[in-house]
C-alpha cells in the first residue's frame, strides 16, 4: 500500500494550479493517504465472484394496471380559468416570440 506524500500533493496542487500552505499540503497528505487506504481495503475484499451493487436493497417496480377513471369536463374547467381560447388556458407571452 503505497502512502501519498507531502511533496505528491504539493506536484499536483501546482499541476492543478492551486496554492496550497505547507500546513494544507501536510493536511492533505494525510486525508489522501487515509482515502487510498480505505480503497485498498474494498479492493481487497472485491473478487469476480462478488456481484455488484448500485443499491444495498434490492428495488422492484411497482407497476399498476392502466385504467381509465373520471376526468374533468374540459368546459367546466376552462370556466374556472381566467382566460381561454379554443379549449386551451390562455397564458400571457413571456419569451416573446409569436
């Protein structure tokens, strides 16, 4: 397992055009090295036999059947609506475009 090194962090701070204290590079250093290791970890545990996972619970889709139930009479609801034309709501333009 290889550790991240301060002068590491300090090459790809300036590839990456970011200033960085010595403090942060030190900082940084650790937490990398402290990333690595936990990846190296999972890596250790991952073999072809172990099945992938997006989600730690299997997920089914719930479907229901399609069925058609009451609908608003358009009129009625063209009624409640400020304005209307040619059975549609009737909106102010707002990108104006025609």
């Amino acid at each position: 397992m290889s550790s991240i090194s301060v002068e590491e962090v300090a090459r790809v701070a300036n590839l990456a055009r970011i200033a960085l204290t010595d403090e942060e590079k030190e900082r940084l250093a650790g937490e990398l090295d402290m990333i690595a290791s936990a990846v190296a970890k999972v890596s250790e545990v991952v073999t072809s036999e172990l099945q992938a996972t997006s989600h730690p619970i299997p997920l089914v889709n719930v479907m229901r059947k399609d069925e058609v139930g009451q609908v608003l009479d358009r009129d009625e609801v063209l009624a409640s609506a400020p304005e209307a034309e040619d059975g549609k709501f009737l909106v102010p333009q707002i990108l104006g475009e025609e």
